[in-house]
C-alpha cells in the first residue's frame, strides 16, 4: 500500500512540473520574442502555485486515475501571449506554440535515458509476470514518460486552443486566422465530445516514439502500464 501511495505521488510530481514546463516554455520563448506578458503577470516561474488550474491540473488528472482512463491528461493555467509583441508576429508565433510540445519531448526522452541506464545497470528491475514486483522507479519514469508523450501528442492536434491549432494558424492567410480565433471558445467542447477518437492517434504517436525515439520495448512499456494499474487498485 504504501509503495503504491509513493508511485502515485511519484508520479503526480512528474506530471505536475511536465505541465508547468509546458507553460513556462510558452512564455520564455515568448519573451525572448519581444512579448513579456506572462512575465509582467508573475507567470515566468516555475513555482507550480503560479500555474495551478484546479480543473485541469488537479480534478481532470485525478477523474481519469479514479475512472482507469487508458490516458492520463491534464494542463496547467495557460500562459497569456500577446502576439502584437513579437517582432516577426507569424515566425515568433509558431516558436512559441512549439516551445510546449517541444519540451514534453525533451522532458520524454531525458527520462528514458534514465530509465534504460536505471535498467542496464540493474538498480531496477522489471517483472512482468507479477506486476507489483516491478521496481517503482521503473512505473514512475515509465508513466512520467508516457504522460509527457500524450501531452506531445494531444497538443499537436490542431483544435483550438491546442498548440497544433496555433501552429497550423500561422501558415493559414489571415481569413483563416480569424476563423480559428472563432473556433477558440467551442474547441474545448469539440476536444470533450471526440476525446474517445483521439485516443487512437495519441496512442499511435505514444506507440511511434516510444519504440523508434526512446528505443523501448513492449517489456517496458507492459511492465509500466500493469504496474501503475496495480497500484491504482491497491489504493482505489
């Protein structure tokens, strides 16, 4: 039991600071272009206080722990940009939407370097065959880098707000742009209502990087899906 409560909250602080990275990658970029909003708001911080939403960084998550979701997404508050700050307003624009899925990838691939030097030099271990024996620093980097990977993959669907709407807008003329900024008060809705579908592209990109990228395996990747589920029972 106690195990258990270390993974989740091993995991909990992982994901926390891959959401905030995320955001505080948007505004760092943004400044470095000319706009300093989120600066002057107090949000070019790591501090997590700053960057707490309580629906998406803590009752979303938590919602899809309890409910056994096969993906465990959520975000944090997002960072006010003003592009009319940029000084290439198009090319500043696209740096600053990929700064966030750009850094859950480096976030991704910084932890399997951990985990597959963890595992080659057997400070952990895995065991398939029984879950809970799985060494938890294994499920903990594992899932830190499966949640950064749906944070990459879910971020890069162009719906607004995602930040693949905001990168396919600046190639767009500027009739387009104005239909996207249009879209940004229903694309929440739209994401909700097909959450169901992107599951089958998230899980494809996860898929994609997770062997060909990270250079893992189905081992690692069954040993860290049962193992989390495990301790997800043995709690709830």
């Amino acid at each position: 039991m106690i195990t258990s409560i270390l993974i989740i909250i091993g995991f909990a602080a992982i994901a926390l600071m891959s959401m905030v990275m995320h955001e505080y990658a948007h505004g760092y970029v943004a400044a470095l272009c000319g706009d300093y909003t989120a600066e002057a708001a107090g949000r070019l911080t790591l501090n997590p206080l700053k960057h707490i939403d309580p629906f998406m960084t803590i009752l979303l998550p938590v919602l899809l722990l309890v409910m056994k979701s096969p993906f465990i997404f959520g975000g944090a508050k997002p960072i006010p940009v003003n592009p009319y700050n940029f000084r290439h307003r198009r090319r500043d624009g696209r740096l600053v939407s990929a700064a966030g899925v750009a850094t859950n990838l480096i976030i991704a691939i910084l932890l399997s370097v951990v985990l597959h030097l963890a595992l080659k030099t057997g400070i952990y271990s895995i065991n398939l065959a029984e879950p809970g024996r799985t060494s938890p620093g294994v499920i903990v980097l594992g899932m830190g880098i499966i949640f950064n990977l749906v944070l990459f993959a879910f971020n890069l669907l162009p719906i607004p707000p995602l930040d693949g709407s905001r990168l396919l807008r600046s190639f767009l003329p500027a009739e387009m742009e104005r239909l996207f900024d249009m879209m940004d008060r229903f694309g929440i809705i739209l994401i909700f209502l097909l959450f169901r579908y992107f599951g089958h592209v998230v899980g494809t990109v996860i898929m994609v990087f997770w062997h060909y990228v990270l250079q893992l395996n189905d081992v690692h990747l069954g040993a860290v899906i049962n193992g989390f589920r495990h301790a997800i029972h043995s709690i709830f």
